[in-house]
C-alpha cells in the first residue's frame, strides 16, 4: 500500500511528503499534468478582473476585529498537519526557522511544536486580531490592496504563507512578487484557499472560478508565473480537503523560489 499523501517540493526543492494529500483530488492530478510547464506566454488577467462588489477601503471595512474561523475545524488540522510537513523540510538544516504569514488575523494554523526561537512575522489588517495572534513574535498592521509591498528585507523567510485570502487580492502579481523578494533562495510560498469566501470583497475573477477548484488552483498558479516571471519553480496544487469529506474544501499552491 502506498503511504499516505503524496510528495512535493519543500525547502530547496527537497522531496517532502504531504500526508493530507489527495492523491486523486482534481487540483493533484492536474498538477502532475502540469508538471514542467511555465504558463502561459501572457499575463492573462485585466485590471477590471480585480474589480469587487464592495469597493470600500478595506481599512475601513476591517476597523474591527472579527476572531472569526474562515475555515471549519477539520480543514484547520489539515492545514496545520500540511505546514507542519513543509516546514520539517528546513528543520535539519542549520540555522533557525523565518515564517512569515501574510494576510494574518488571530490565527495561523502553524503548528504547536515550531522550533525554540522561531520567528513568526504576522502581517494583516487589524491591530487587535495580529495581537490576539499566538504563535506571533512580531506583527505588522498594512493594507495589501492599497500598498503591495511587504516592509522586509529581501531574502528574509523560508517560507510565508497566505490562508483563506488570496481571493481577495487586487494586486495579485505584484503580492506575489513581494513573496518571491522577502523569500530566501529555495524559501517556499503555501498558499491555500477554500470556496468560502465574503463575495462582496472577492475580487471578479475569483468568483468567476468558484465553481472549480481546479479553475481556483489555475489562477493562483498564474500569479506565481508571473510574480515574477520566471522567479519560482516547482509551481504545484494539491488538494488537501479533510477526509472522508466532512469538512470545507481545501486546496494548496505552492512554489519554491529559484
């Protein structure tokens, strides 16, 4: 019987296995499908592909703290137990462990049994739920959607991480270029994402694949092709719903800097 999950690049491109993996999951297959391919030769999208519902400032519509759940408990554990899988990749390697979770709130799913001094950078939109953040040692309150730009030096993580948000995103590229920069070299992007989402601030393309997770794991495959061009390899989707299909679906892009 084969072991459970399926291996992916973890940090350096190292094989790593995921055991929430859904081997069979669409999002799976297509990625073994995909396997080699840079993208397309094109930036795909329009601006008027990132209008929302509500254009009001996020600023302003995140004033107050929300100590919501965007996912259910089971899809938490197989976040928590795929990040934990990742981030086993750097542990046997010197020096300590960079995380940077973007687009943060009170919660980060990392998991409990991060090394003794682990720095954990939170980065989101309101004060009071980075604070409420646990697994934080430091946090930074920014609006992405108004400046696309992370406050980091280049070079800084092994990996960062983006939860339940990449849907509401209107400078797609030019985020995950911020990514691609703040990452070390083999540093490794996971960007997960489910369809529950607050339709009003999706952004149109986002709503326009809701239907399809595979349509989802393309456009996010997309920013990493082209944030920036050529700057990630290893570019794979998984799915990694709970099982036996209980809980919100989940899905995963991830991607390892060149």
């Amino acid at each position: 019987m084969l072991p459970a999950g399926a291996l992916m690049a973890g940090y350096g491109g190292a094989s790593t296995r995921v055991p929430t993996v859904d081997r069979l999951g669409s999002p799976s297959i297509s990625s073994v499908n995909l396997r080699g391919w840079e993208g397309p030769a094109e930036w795909p999208y329009t601006s008027s592909d990132f209008d929302r519902i509500d254009e009001t400032d996020d600023a302003v519509t995140y004033a107050a703290p929300s100590f919501v759940t965007h996912l259910d408990e089971a899809a938490r554990a197989a976040l928590t137990a795929t990040y934990s899988a990742f981030f086993s990749s750097r542990r046997t390697l010197p020096g300590g462990l960079s995380l940077l979770d973007m687009a943060s709130s009170w919660l980060s799913h990392f998991p409990p049994d991060l090394p003794s001094g682990t720095r954990v950078a939170v980065h989101g939109l309101n004060e009071a739920e980075l604070q409420a953040n646990e697994a934080a040692t430091e946090h930074c309150v920014a609006d992405l959607n108004r400046e696309p730009r992370l406050p980091y030096p280049d070079s800084t993580f092994d990996f960062v991480t983006n939860a339940a948000s990449v849907g509401y995103l209107v400078h797609p590229r030019a985020v995950f270029a911020e990514m691609h920069r703040v990452l070390t070299p083999g540093g490794v992007a996971i960007v997960s994402f489910s369809n529950r989402v607050f339709a009003d601030k999706a952004s149109r393309l986002w709503l326009s694949h809701m239907d399809e997770e595979v349509g989802l794991c393309s456009v996010v495959r997309n920013y990493f092709y082209f944030g920036p061009q050529g700057g990630w390899s290893n570019v794979s989707s998984a799915d990694i719903s709970p099982h036996p299909y209980e809980g919100d679906p989940l899905w995963i892009v991830t991607a390892v800097k060149r």
